[in-house]
C-alpha cells in the first residue's frame, strides 16, 4: 500500500512538473543558436612529439622523476600530434611572457572566429546587442570585451560583460547568462566567446601535480551567436531547452581541488589535486537532480522510481535492481562531454552509462585539438555535426566542469539536419580513431626514457 500511494504520489509530481515546464515557464522565453566559429590556429603552431619535447627539455628545474612523469602523462593524455601552442611557448620564451603575448593570443582567436561568425550569419557588428568573454586567466583593462567592441565599432548600448575565473565551464555560464539576459532584451542578438589564455600561464616549475596543465590545456576557442528573435527561428541551428548550474564552492576541499597558485619556486600554474575526482562527482550528481526530471520522459522517472523502491525494500541483489540507474538516452540523442582530459571522459562515461558510440565526440575533440578549456565543447559539437550525426529534433546534452567547483549544463534541440564540416574539414578523413591507437607517439618514442635517452634528446 505504501508502494502504492509513493507512485501515485510521484505521477502527480511528474505530471505537474511536465505541464509547468512545457506550457507555463518556457512561455515567451527563447534562445536560438544561429551560428559558431571554432578556431583552428596555423600549422607552425602544432605541438607535435618533437616540439614537445623540445620545450620539456628546457624546464631546467626537472629531474629524472619529473621528465618520467611528463613523458608518461604525455603518453596517456589521448591527445595527438596536431594540437595547438601558444607562439611564446613554441618560441621558447614561456618563462618571460609578455602582455603583448597575452593579447596577441587573444586577438587572433577572437577576432579569427569573430569575423568568420559575421561573414557567415550576415549579422553586421553593428546589430549586437549583448556580449560576453568568458577568459578564466587574462583580465587586461581596458576589458577583452572593450577591445572586439572597439575592433568592429560596435553600438555605445551594448552590453558588455567579461567573465573569469571559471575554468572550463565558463561557456556554459555565458550561454545561462545570455537566456536570463534575453528575458529582458527582446529582439536581441547575442555573442559568446569562448577561450583561454595558455602562453602567458605555461607552468616552469617541477611540481607534478601543476605539471598537468601543460600536459592537457592547448591553444583554442568559439564564437557562438544567439538570439531570440523568432522571426529567425527557421535560421537556427539549434534551441535552448534547459540551462542548468551548480556551483559547489562553499565545500573548501572542491574550492581547493583546481585553483591557480604559486609553487615554492615561485612559479605560477594551476594545482589539479586528488579532490578533483570527488568534486566533479558531487557536482555533477547535484546537477543532475535539477536537470534530469526536466529531460527525462514520465516512464522512464517512474521505472526509475519503481525499481528503486524495490531495491530498497530487497535485502539481495537482483537482476531488476541491477538496472536501477536511469538512462539518459530516453531523453537525450547525443552527448556533448568537455574535453578535459582522458580520465575526465571515462569517468563521465562510466557515471552516466554511455557507450563509446557516444564519448567518441569528446575522444576526437581531446586528440585532434586537446583541452581548449571554455571552448572545448565546441569542438566537439563540430565533430558531431561534421558527421552528420545530428538531425531534426535531436536533443544534445553538454556536460561542463569548471574551476570552483562547478558543473554547468545545457541541453540543446536541433531545428534543422546539421551538415557543415565546419573545423573539421581537413581531419575527417583521419577520423573516427579507435580509441586503442589514441596513444600519442610518444609511446613509440620514449616510454623507454632513462639517463641515456635524456642525454640523446638534449643533444638533439
């Protein structure tokens, strides 16, 4: 009897929610993707096996343990051989940035994407009405927002805002404030850019926990325009269904576990500690509760529900309790996982029950372009879209984690059959890449190191 009423109890919740959400609070709102640019820098700035190395080998403060972990961490990080660096880096000067690298940095993959962006949608400069840079490193005044308004001479009533310090999932926060701002601003046109600062944050010391970042974060960023106008709905890409974001840092260990400090040496970089696992688990099960009765058909919360009553009454394991976990893909066609590193892929797979059919996206992205912070989900979203994977209707999860800690998500609908190869262009027909040869080369090259490799490669 108890069983029972909690069921009952539950529809009502369920039916509800469901009508709230599809005919009371989504009334009047809208936010369309028209558009996004993601960046591909010039050949000259790829971090292949050699140059990589090369700038390995000139952090004088390592030693034999430090440059075994390097190589190793190199091996297993799932990126390749066509990543991006930062100019300074590549030019040896990662220990002496200057502001102008910082900027010179920004310019050329903001105003790259930018222009692509406009030249694309036919949308003028001039008709912005809302615009947002989120850069978690590099806050120059006058602002990078102030710097693209005064590149394309941009309306004196736009509004302009600059977001730092979020990590990774700073895009996501962008987009959220772009849906919230929308409800005020009627009619308008949106932009975000997403991106990140490597060169002038290139860490030099020899801590292997601050290591990591050098090993993951590469070169690269988007530009995405939205607006709500209806009028250009059959325009669209895509649709805004839910933005969902949780923020964890009034727990001290998940503020502590990815944060940008000093080491003893007094060299700048960012500490990725043990915590860092536990957080985004927190984080994203906490998310998670919001989002998924949004997402998720009425059967699939109430079989949920039902087989998790039941395993709670059992006292055994049994085969109905064993498929006690929800399945997101009742609700959701295609996942747009951040790119942040192998380990943050897997864990995210094995968390939410996805298939390698599904982090395959996020595995390319990380391989052919590696950890572009903010603007990594991007990229994976135009791997998707390049293989025609996504058609009318489909539903996309992105799944962010940031600095914080953090965990923003949005789900996108797709308006119309997405067909552009967009920046991926020239790498189709190198992939899909099956995910045992995703080892970079540095397997082939150096997993052996030992004093007498190092010494061969320094005088090389």
């Amino acid at each position: 009897m108890e069983l029972f009423i909690t069921i009952c109890l539950l529809i009502v919740f369920c039916v509800i929610s469901y009508f709230y959400q599809r005919f009371f609070q989504m009334r009047n709102q809208c936010c369309y993707m028209l558009a996004y640019e993601c960046y591909k820098a010039t050949d000259d700035r790829k971090l292949d096996t050699e140059a990589c190395v090369r700038v390995v080998m000139r952090n004088k403060n390592l030693g034999l343990d430090q440059y075994r972990f390097l190589l190793q961490t190199m091996v297993n990080s799932g990126l390749g051989e066509e990543t991006y660096g930062p100019r300074n880096v590549l030019a040896g000067r990662e220990e002496t940035p200057t502001l102008e690298d910082a900027q010179a940095e920004m310019d050329e993959i903001m105003f790259d994407t930018l222009d692509k962006l406009f030249a694309k949608s036919g949308v003028s400069p001039s008709e912005i009405d809302i615009l947002i840079v989120d850069v978690s490193l590099f806050a120059p005044a006058p602002s990078l927002t102030a710097r693209i308004i005064n590149r394309y001479k941009m309306r004196d009533d736009i509004k302009a805002f600059s977001l730092s310090g979020m990590g990774c999932s700073a895009s996501m926060v962008a987009v959220d404030l772009v849906q919230h701002l929308f409800k005020t601003y009627k009619n308008a046109f949106a932009i975000v850019v997403s991106t990140e600062t490597i060169g002038p944050h290139w860490y030099c010391g020899k801590e292997k926990s601050m290591m990591l970042s050098n090993c993951l974060f590469r070169s690269g960023g988007c530009s995405v325009l939205l607006t709500n106008k209806r009028s250009l709905k059959h325009q669209a890409l895509m649709k805004l269904s839910h933005s969902v974001r949780t923020n964890i840092s009034s727990n001290d260990e998940a503020y502590g576990c990815c944060i940008q400090i000093e080491d003893e040496q007094g060299y700048e970089g960012f500490l990725l500690t043990r915590s860092l696992t536990k957080a985004a688990a927190k984080a994203l099960t906490m998310n998670l509760k919001v989002l998924v009765p949004k997402i998720l058909p009425i059967r699939e919360l109430l079989r949920f529900a039902i087989v998790s009553l039941s395993k709670r009454k059992s006292k055994s394991s049994t085969p109905e309790s064993a498929r006690a976990g929800l399945n997101l893909k009742t609700g959701i066609e295609h996942f747009c996982i951040h790119p942040g590193g192998r380990a943050v892929i897997d864990g995210l797979g094995k968390s939410l029950g996805l298939s390698e059919y599904d982090l395959e996206p996020a595995r390319m992205a990380l391989h052919r372009f590696g950890n572009t912070s903010a603007g990594g989900l991007w990229y994976v979203l135009g791997y998707m879209e390049a293989l025609k994977r996504l058609k009318k209707s489909d539903r996309i999860l992105m799944i962010s984690l940031g600095a914080g800690f953090m965990c923003n998500n949005c789900v996108w609908e797709v308006m119309k059959d997405l067909v552009d190869a967009n920046v991926w262009e020239d790498s189709l027909d190198r992939y899909p890449i099956s995910r045992n040869n995703l080892e970079n080369p540095f397997a082939e090259k150096y997993s052996w190191i030992n004093d007498e490799c190092l010494n061969f490669v320094r005088v090389n």
